[in-house]
C-alpha cells in the first residue's frame, strides 16, 4: 500500500493530485454539482486507501526531492470550481473542497505540520503554489492555534507573510 511506483509516488499521492475539478458530462448538471460529485468521489478513494492501512504522512521519493506528503499535493493541486449561484436559502454553505481539507486534517489525521525538503508545509504550498482558495482557508481553519502558520520554511518566510502577499 506504502510502496513506490518508479516515479517516487504510493497510490494515495496519486489520489491527491487528481483534478478535483473535472467539468460535468451530463449537460443538466452545473458546474458546482459536477465538482461536489467529484470531490465526493475522490473522497472514497482516500478514504479506501487510508482504511487499507495508506501512510498519510509519507513523503514522496520523486527526482524533483520534494518529498511532499498527500497534504502538500492536494495543497498545490486542488481546484475551485467556478461558482455562478448565489446561494439566497439563508444557509451557510461549506464549499465541498474545504469540508474535504478539514476532514482530511480532523479526521483522517494528515500531518498539517509535516514539512517537505525546502522545510515548507502545505500552508506554505497553498499559499505560494496552490490553485484553490478554498483549500488555503480549510488549512488556516485546521491550524486553529497558529502553530504551523508560524513556521519558517528555509527561506525564512512565514506562510501568514505568503498568504497576505498573494491576496
């Protein structure tokens, strides 16, 4: 289950780089069901691998010497899916992409502070690198005391200093 494909990667690293937003195939669905579809459906498969014993803190062994866990790729390749409603029900509506972090962190236990080769957490690979806004805040949310949001990478930066930077 742990074990390395040629490339450095274990299945569940794989798991984590998928496209969570892939566009609807059924013309009378919209953009945002077709993505909580797919963010449902990538959540089985993590949630198989993890039951079959998948090491969620374990670094990639790749060329690049990233060492990434499954938290610092699902950081840097997850993506918000483009929103065009307006939700006017009263209610409060958790976007799938930061439920599926904040069960990641909270439930399955993903190492939030886990650092990769350049020292840097999945807060830092959000911030600089990701494509979701909604993954860096579920992050933020998951580090309620501040911890890993403090921690310097090796160069010096601190990921509070990168997120108000970028946005």
């Amino acid at each position: 289950m742990n074990l390395s494909d040629a490339q450095g990667w274990a299945p569940l690293h794989h798991a984590m780089r998928a496209d969570f937003a892939l566009p609807s195939t059924n013309p009378h669905q919209d953009d945002e069901y077709a993505h909580a579809e797919e963010v449902r459906r990538r959540r089985e498969v993590i949630e198989a691998l993890w039951c079959a014993g998948a090491d969620v803190g374990l670094p990639t062994l790749d060329e690049l010497d990233e060492h990434y866990t499954p938290l610092h790729i699902f950081a840097r390749n997850a993506v918000d899916v483009s929103v065009h409603q307006q939700h006017y029900d009263g209610l409060i509506h958790v976007s799938p992409l930061h439920a599926l972090t904040t069960y990641l962190v909270n439930v399955l236990k993903f190492p939030l502070g886990a650092r990769d080769a350049k020292g840097e957490t999945a807060l830092h690979v959000a911030a600089e690198k990701g494509l979701s806004g909604e993954v860096l805040l579920a992050l933020l949310d998951c580090d309620a005391k501040g911890e890993v949001r403090a921690m310097r990478n090796e160069r010096g930066c601190v990921q509070s200093v990168l997120f108000f930077i970028l946005f």
